[in-house]
C-alpha cells in the first residue's frame, strides 16, 4: 500500500464532531422517526472522498477542559494585542488565517472509544460510520452522551505504509502501528484455517506502545491477549506470530477548538 495522497487534517475531524453533534442534537421525536437514532441530516464532508483504511478515536479526561480553557485565555490576550491567530473552518489558509492542527493526544486522558477498520474505505462514508461506531457502539464503554463534550478529544487516524516486518520486533516504537496474527489453541476470534486450529489477530495503533511506555516483547504480549488467546504466551508463540507494521497519519481537536472552529 502507497503512501496517502491525503494526511489526516482538521477538516477530517470536524466533520467527525459535526457526526456527533448532530447525532446527540436529535430530540427523542426525531430519534424514533429516523429509525433508532440516525441522524436526519449528514454533515457536509469538506475533504476529498478518497479510499483508505482509518480509525476514530475519542479520548476524555478533566485535561481536555483545562487546555481549552487556557487556549481561551491565550487567544483573549493575543487578539487584545492585534496578533493572535484566527481558526477557520472552511479547509482554505489566506492570508493572515491560520488553521492550528494538533498532531498528537493531549497527555493524560482515557480512552472514551475507538473503532476503525484495516480496509480501505471511501473517506465520506467511512468517516461517517466509524464517528458513531466509536462513540456509541464500542462494546468496552457505554454510549457517549451530551454531558461529556466539554472533555472529550476526537482524533481521526489515516492509516497508510503497510509492511510485512521480518521478526515480531522489527518495527518502531512511536512511528509503527502493527497488526499481529497467528494461529494458537483455544477458541479463537477470526476463523479457522484447513487443519481446524483458530486464528487471532488484532492491532495497536502508532502511539499506543509510546503511550504506555511499552517494550517490543510487551506490546506483542499485550496485544495476544487483545486478539483474545488465554494461554500462556512464550517466545516460541512470540516468534510465530505475523507482524504487518504500518505508520498513520492523525490530527486530533477538542471539543472546544471544534467549536472555536464552528464559530469563525
């Protein structure tokens, strides 16, 4: 797989927030009338409709708040000075306009959700599905609601440069996602294959092993687990599993930048 003619940008994750907005914004009339939920209307997608694999991600913790309201108070005291930035949420830069993209997590925040898919997929669609996958439908968390906005983070990632590594810890820490499979005893999640043993895999994105201060071997290990095998992991199963490394590109927004966004 190529490298993306598109990167992970701000209007990717503004249209995400329209998604959820305008998902939570329905009046339970509205809910029942548009069959459980979907929304009335689809935000319109500002980017480019292209195809590629893609996850979304929703983080939260009182940090959100905090750094918002900060960025409030910078922004108050530069533009009394004449010089402060201006964000603008029509995807153009002019002139003295200045689109602020973050392109990592805010430290210290909890996984709120996070759901995406490793086959490429047209980014209008795509984008739209994996919002509110993520934010309602991740079996590990309950529901997003309304009350949470103010701390929540959105991050959309753009997943691209997949590679076949040559041993389980040929990839970079911070820089490589990777996908694990192999074939193990027990139930298995993902089939079988001809001789009726089952098969696991799943998938770290780029900054989780940094995130976690993880190693090498304790990324894969965790990671066996995620794919749901519940017996003992040593080298040897280490050294059978199939790593695939792949890098991303991401850009993530609080609630409050979406909503200075929204206001300029």
């Amino acid at each position: 797989m190529s490298v993306l003619d598109v990167s992970a940008s701000f209007t990717h994750v503004m249209f995400c927030w329209d998604v959820l907005v305008n998902h939570l914004s329905l009046s339970e009339s509205e809910s029942q009338a548009a069959g459980g939920g979907a929304p009335t209307s689809v935000p319109t997608a500002m980017f480019d409709d292209v195809s590629c694999p893609l996850f979304v991600t929703w983080m939260k913790g009182p940090a959100v708040r905090a750094y918002d309201d900060d960025k409030k108070k910078s922004s108050s005291t530069s533009n009394s000075n004449g010089n402060g930035r201006q964000l603008v949420g029509n995807g153009n830069v002019a002139h003295h306009h200045h689109v602020v993209s973050r392109t990592q997590h805010l430290p210290g925040l909890d996984l709120r959700g996070c759901i995406g898919t490793l086959e490429p997929r047209n980014l209008h669609t795509a984008l739209r599905d994996y919002t509110l996958n993520s934010a309602f439908r991740d079996s590990r968390f309950a529901p997003i609601s309304v009350d949470e906005m103010e701390q929540l983070e959105c991050t959309v990632s753009l997943l691209t440069n997949f590679e076949v590594a040559d041993t389980y810890d040929d990839w970079t820490i911070g820089t490589h996602g990777i996908i694990i499979e192999f074939v193990g005893d027990g139930l298995g999640r993902h089939g079988r294959r001809g001789d009726g043993r089952p098969m696991y895999s799943a998938t770290y994105l780029p900054e989780i092993a940094s995130r976690q201060g993880w190693t090498h071997r304790q990324t894969i290990d965790s990671l066996v687990l995620k794919a749901g095998y519940r017996m003992r992991v040593d080298d040897a199963l280490r050294k059978s599993v199939r790593v695939t490394r792949y890098q991303s590109s991401l850009c993530s927004l609080t609630y409050g930048e979406y909503a200075a966004l929204k206001a300029n």
